[in-house]
C-alpha cells in the first residue's frame, strides 16, 4: 500500500482513527490515501472499531474495508514458520486462538468492501492483487470484478460473491486427447464452446450479469467475485471463466481472471 501512495499505519488502536484523519487533513501536504492495519493484536481498543466506523460515516468521510483472511492450516502454517506468538494465544494453543479470532472479527468480515483469500498468494501476487484494486488506475469509483474459475472437489471459494454450477456441460475430461490438458489451452476451449448448450449457456449467465452489475454499482459495491465451478477447475471452468471475463471488459468493466485450481493440473517437464 505505501508503495501505491498510501500513508499506513499498522495496528493503530480503533479510537485515534479520527483524530488521525483529522490531523492528516491539517497537514500542509495533505495525504488523500490513509490505510489503516487493525486487527485482534488492539486488545480491548479493538471493540472501539464499530462506533468508530460509524463516525466516519456520519462525517461523510469515504473509506473501504479491505479484509484478508486464510485458511486454518496455512494460518497456522505461517505462525510456525514465523515463530511469532498469536496476540490471543500468547502460552496458549495456536489453533484456537485462530478460532477465536475468527469469531471476533465476523462482523467486521460482513462489512467488507473486499475480501481476499491469501491462502494461495505469495506475497508477490497479493501486492499486484491490491495493485489492481486499489492503484491509481482504479480511481473513480468503477468496481473491479473477478472472475475466479474453482473446482467443487477441492471446495468453494470462500470469497466468492457470485457462485455458477456449470459441471452440467459436456465434460472434456472424458476425451483422450484432452484429459491432461486444461482450459487454457485452444483445443479445450474450442471443445468447451463447440456446444449449443454453452453458447446458450454464455448468452443467458452474460446478459444476466450485465442485468446484475449496475445495481451492484448503485449500491457501493466495489468489488464483486463472480465464480465458476465444474468438478476439479481444470476445463470447463477455466474456459468458461476466460470467455466471461473477456466479454466483460468489452464492456467496460474492469476485470481480474484467476484460475484457482488449474496449477495442479499442469504437466511440468522433469
């Protein structure tokens, strides 16, 4: 974020957040961007966060909720791999404090403007993830949308807003020629999109979106994950994935494609 512009502080106690912008706002080189790291670690200050917020809003000063999270193994994963203590765990067990603080922060999580999963990210994809949220070419207002590809047998997307079944397609798997390769590739895509059924498919879900997508906006809505799910994530999603979120920015909306699952499918030279 400070890369970005971004004046941060990190674990600033929920009570100073106004006096904080307050005093930036009499700062003769005014910083317009302010990010703010709150988490568990404020101790009881942390319960300030709520009253806090609506402050802000009562002040009419714009802010955006940016919400990382990661699943229980990688979390505890990173703390072995760290040695740092959990601030709700200090002699304790790593997993529960991790379960606590799950619970502490639903609330705030509901609220969100975005949610990221950083389970899988490296700290490299994580930065050009907020690059494209929240860069420079992102002013303006205009939401961002990610069109994620997923597998169902490996688990849903736990950020996705917008979830699409569409393991009814005919299912490239099957074809020998095409087993091994994923959606990414010319030949899955056209097998993928030879069908009636996907080109009525691709039709109605498109224009359902572009039905979908003003309200969203209307309502503040900065950034929407829209998912699509066959049985692993390696070709009908993938496919399906690339061909909304192209049509997408034909339309003028700004546009992130991720492919969740397809890495493990990919057949590397020894």
């Amino acid at each position: 974020m400070e890369d970005m512009g971004y004046f941060c502080v990190d674990n600033l106690p929920p009570a100073l957040v106004l006096k904080f912008t307050e005093f930036m706002s009499q700062m003769e080189s005014k910083k317009e961007k302010v990010a703010f790291v709150i988490d568990v670690r404020g101790g009881q200050f942390f319960n300030d966060l709520f009253a806090v917020l609506e402050d802000l809003k009562r002040q009419e000063i714009k802010y955006e909720i940016l919400f990382l999270e990661a699943s229980e193994d990688v979390l505890i994963r990173r703390y072995k791999e760290s040695r740092r203590k959990h601030p709700l765990a200090p002699a304790g067990r790593v997993l529960e404090a991790i379960r606590l603080e799950k619970q502490m922060l639903e609330d705030l999580r509901g609220r969100a403007d975005v949610i990221i999963d950083t389970s899988g990210l490296s700290v490299a994809k994580l930065k050009e993830e907020l690059v494209k949220l929240f860069g420079e070419d992102t002013e303006g207002g205009m939401m961002t949308i990610t069109v994620m590809s997923f597998g169902y047998k490996l688990g849903l997307p736990m950020d996705a807003d917008l979830v699409m079944d569409v393991r009814f397609l005919p299912n490239p798997n099957y074809e020998p020629e095409l087993h091994y390769l994923t959606g990414e590739e010319d030949a899955v895509k056209q097998y993928v999109l030879s069908f009636s059924a996907t080109k009525s498919f691709v039709r109605r879900y498109f224009s359902l979106l572009k039905f979908l997508l003003p309200y969203y906006v209307q309502e503040g809505k900065t950034h929407l994950v829209v998912a699509v799910g066959c049985t692993g994530g390696q070709h009908r999603s993938v496919v399906l994935a690339e061909h909304l979120g192209k049509n997408l920015r034909k339309s003028g909306y700004r546009v992130i494609t991720k492919h969740r699952d397809v890495e493990r499918y990919k057949v590397r030279e020894c």
